[in-house]
C-alpha cells in the first residue's frame, strides 16, 4: 500500500485536540472537533463512520480519543492497528498525567 492512504489523525482528551496531523490542507481540524463534541465515550471502544468518501476511525481509552481519516480502500484493521500503535506511543510519552495538563493543540509538532 502506497502511502496516499492517510489523511489526517488526531489525539484528543474529551473534546479537546491535543495533537494533530494532516498531509493535505483541509479543515478536518474543525469537523474533528465538532465530532468529538456528540462523541459518548464508554472505558474501551473502537468505533467508524464514513465522512466524504473518505472513512473516519476512533478508538477511545478512558478520557482519550484517537482518530484516523483515511481513504475508504483502507482496512479497518489496518486503521485500528494504526491507532494502537499512536496511543502506544502517546501513553508513552505522555502518559502518567503528562498530558492531561496539555492544552489544545500544544501537543501537535510543526
């Protein structure tokens, strides 16, 4: 799979983007935060939606969320292992109340 399949993912806690990244200039940012706003976040719970042709994938860990945009021809499989493995490396990093502290996007790299 070539690496055109990605279009933008996200760390939020609760309705608040932490961090984010997008290869393609868009307003996701914004539609992300409106679905974050409706999202009923359970302990664990992996979950898609369809959004313009595209599919959107959360995965939620307590009072984090983590979401991927991709193109429809990507497997759910392939986004939620994604989405491990950016909560891996986000509890890592900011685990132990790190980023609970963290304010919107402050997390984000340039």
């Amino acid at each position: 799979m070539s690496g055109d399949w990605f279009i933008y993912s996200f760390v939020a806690r609760g309705a608040v983007i932490l961090a984010e990244h997008t290869t393609q200039g868009s307003n996701l940012s914004g539609i992300a935060a409106q679905w974050l706003k409706t999202l009923t976040q359970p302990a664990h719970r992996k979950f898609t939606m369809s959004y313009d042709h595209n599919v959107v994938n959360f995965l939620t860990d307590d009072e984090y969320v983590y979401g991927v945009v991709a193109k429809e021809s990507v497997g759910a499989q392939i986004l939620f292992a994604f989405l491990e493995r950016v909560k891996a490396d986000f509890k890592k990093i900011y685990g132990h109340g790190k980023g609970d502290a963290a304010s919107e996007k402050s997390l984000s790299k340039s």
